[in-house]
C-alpha cells in the first residue's frame, strides 16, 4: 500500500509535466516561471491549488501596474494555461502581482527595504522553487542568489552563516506574520488550517534549510555553493532523504505521512478552513496538532542525530 507521499508525489509529477506542457512557447526564453507550495514538494492533491511567481529580466517599472502588464502581456496567457490544468489562485495583485526583476532578487538581503514578502519570496524559491518554465535559467538564479550569500572571502570550515541567519529569519517571519493575519487584520486568513501548516509544511521546509547548511560547513566556498545547490534543488522530503538516510528519516516520515493523508481530504480542509482561534478545542484539529508536537519531536531527534555536539551548527542555531 502506498503511503499518502508516494501518492501525493505521483499526482504532482504528473500535473508538474502537464503544467510545464502548457507553457510551451509563451515566455520569452529568458525569463522563469515557477510555483512553490504544495506541487513544489511534491505534496499536491486534487484539493491543492497552485501559485506562481516570474523572473523577468525585462526592465519594466514595477511600481506601475499598466506598464507591468503592457510590458509583460504574456503572463496573463501562462496564467489561463495553467489554470486549465490546476485551479491556479494568484497573488494578491492577482495574476501580475509576483513578477520580480531577476537583478532585485540580489539587492538589499537584509537591507531596511527587505520586506516580509521580499524574504518570503526569496527563501521560498531557494529553498522549494520548481520551473515550470526554463529550469536551466532558474538553475542559473538560484546559484547567483547563493554566490550572494556565500562570499567568496569566506574560509573553509565555516558555516554559511548569512544563508543560515536569513532561513532563521524567514521561518520566524512567517510564525510572526501567520499571527498577524490571521488576527489583526480586517478580513483574517482562516486560522485552523495555516496553524496546521505552520507545525508541519512550513516547519519541516525550514528544517531541510538548516540540514543543508549544515551538510556544507566543511566545504571550500565553492564546494558549499555546488552543494547547497544540489540540495536545493531537490524536493523537501528527497532532500532530507539524501542528508539524512531513510531509516533515520523514518520517524519524521510517519508523523509527515499522517498529515498528508489528512490533507488530501477536502472535507478535513474545508473543516479547518472554518474554525476559528477559539475553536481550539476541535477534535480534528487537537488530532493533527497532537501529532505535530510528536513530529517536532521527531525532527528535534533527528537533527540532534544527524550533527554531534561539538558541529557549529548546533551553537548558530541558538546563539
């Protein structure tokens, strides 16, 4: 019997093929469509929406929608393509909202300009970004983006500290801004289920960030560049696999695998969608949080397993 992973990465390859299909001839050949989220990791099930974001090298005003869109008219025909396949839910500036410069994405890392949805964006596509379109130049971007990171004045032996510090910061941005929107602003984000998604989805992405730097902290500069490269990209689960080993994986797979099974129902995410801060007690939601604590116990276990004491990673993530 397959577990609810091996069924969630079947399905996703198969859309992921028939996505990248549908694009065929509509970008210019120097610009990258992407998703991340759920197809990205191989998670996605028939209840799974898609998103996804551009890097143009076309030197377009950002700051004016009609000048995005008159420069950029292709995109809204990669959003009608996608959509035929998998209900594709854009951004907030709806289809145009996530374009992105390829050169922004290496201006102002932790700059005061360096917004949460700047270090949204830019951890999510190191860390899970899946081409739809032109994997080679996404290739391309993601190394420079590490090149960034890593500077070429850094010593062996050492850990890729800047990298280490932004997926820190990004994991606690987003626990910050999950309590944000889904309580202080006026039409709040549904509660239940972005909780559920923060202890496992978000939590086990942040982990694969923190292994891989780690798995690199006695490379040359070079060596660490190729190999978070590597690392990144693979899926999520593929990635902690490689690290890790399966058995030692094991533990976290099993908790993992009982949150994918639940989210392939749209009945459990639909009831979660619905509940609010104060319906915490909700036997649905108190069965899948019981089991994030045991995840997170599991990961704990893991990462202690996995780096020994005396590995610099297991200060820098502490002080």
């Amino acid at each position: 019997m397959k577990t609810a992973y091996q069924r969630s990465c079947e399905f996703s390859n198969q859309k992921l093929s028939e996505l990248r299909g549908s694009l065929a001839g509509i970008p210019p050949s120097t610009d990258v469509v992407l998703t991340c989220g759920s197809y990205a990791r191989r998670e996605a099930s028939e209840a799974s929406d898609l998103d996804f974001f551009v890097i143009t090298q076309t030197n377009t005003n950002f700051d004016d929608p009609e000048t995005v869109k008159a420069d950029l008219s292709w995109i809204g025909s990669v959003h009608h393509a996608l959509s035929g396949i998998v209900p594709v839910e854009p951004s907030a500036g709806g289809a145009f909202g996530d374009v992105v410069n390829r050169s922004s994405l290496l201006l102002n890392i932790g700059g005061e300009h360096d917004t949460n949805h700047n270090i949204t964006r830019r951890m999510l596509f190191l860390l899970e970004g899946e081409a739809l379109f032109n994997a080679d130049e996404l290739r391309k971007v993601r190394r420079e983006i590490l090149e960034r990171y890593i500077s070429d004045q850094m010593t062996d032996h050492q850990l890729a500290l800047f990298l280490l510090n932004d997926v820190i910061r990004y994991y606690r941005t987003m626990a910050t801004d999950y309590e944000f929107k889904t309580v202080e602003t006026t039409k709040p984000k549904p509660w239940g289920i972005r909780n559920i998604k923060l202890v496992f989805s978000r939590k086990l992405l942040y982990a694969s960030g923190l292994f891989s730097v780690a798995m690199a902290a006695d490379r040359t500069r070079d060596g660490k560049v190729g190999l978070l490269a590597e690392y990144f990209e693979m899926p999520v689960i593929d990635r902690m696999e490689q690290i890790c080993g399966k058995e030692r994986l094991a533990g976290v797979m099993a908790s993992y695998n009982y949150f994918l099974d639940k989210f392939e129902r749209p009945e459990i995410r639909e009831h979660l969608k619905g509940l609010r801060r104060e319906q915490r007690d909700d036997a649905i939601f108190r069965e899948l949080k019981n089991e994030g604590h045991h995840f997170t116990r599991e990961l704990l276990k893991l990462f202690e397993n996995t780096f020994d004491s005396t590995h610099p990673i297991r200060r820098a993530v502490i002080f």
